[in-house]
C-alpha cells in the first residue's frame, strides 16, 4: 500500500474534511498551494528528511488507511442520523 499525501482529485489530504463548513473549505482553498508550495520546496532542496524500516513503514501506511477509513464511516454513520433525526422530525411534525 502506497501512503500519499493528496486525495484522488489531486487535493492535499485534510483530517475529517466532511467537517469543514464553508468559510473553512474557502480558507484552506486560500491556504493549500502556499502550504504545498513550501512542502515541495522543502522536499526538493533535501530538508525533510523521513526514514522508515520497510516493516514500520507497512504498520504506518496501514495505521493511517485505517484511520482514514474509519473518518468515512463516522462521516457516513453521522450523514445517516441526521437524515433519521430529519426525517423523525418531518414525520411528527404532521
């Protein structure tokens, strides 16, 4: 298992970014190509510097998949009880 830093539409990778609201997702627009800028530049002229085993490396990739997995469930688990708390309301409302 490969361990990026970017989602699959190219975008950096953000903790729990069904969380942001939408002066959040506006100030990371703003915010990410410097932040990515300053990472690459770094990265280019050798000032990070990260060294795993191959089998550290294994457990961290598959740790931070889990986590990431896990962030999608409880985003999906927590768009269901809305839709059952919404949908309660609606109902006894009539």
């Amino acid at each position: 298992m490969e361990m990026s830093d970017r989602t699959e539409d190219g975008s950096f990778k953000v903790s729990n970014p069904d969380a942001f609201g939408e002066i959040e997702r506006e100030e990371w627009r703003k915010v990410e190509p410097t932040l990515m800028e300053v990472i690459e530049e770094l990265r280019n002229n050798d000032k990070i510097e990260t060294q795993f085993r191959d089998s550290a490396k294994t457990r961290l990739t598959t740790c931070i998949a889990n986590c990431d997995e896990n962030s999608e469930i409880w985003n999906a688990f927590g768009r269901v009880l809305d839709d059952l708390l919404f949908l309660r309301c609606s109902i006894t409302q009539f």
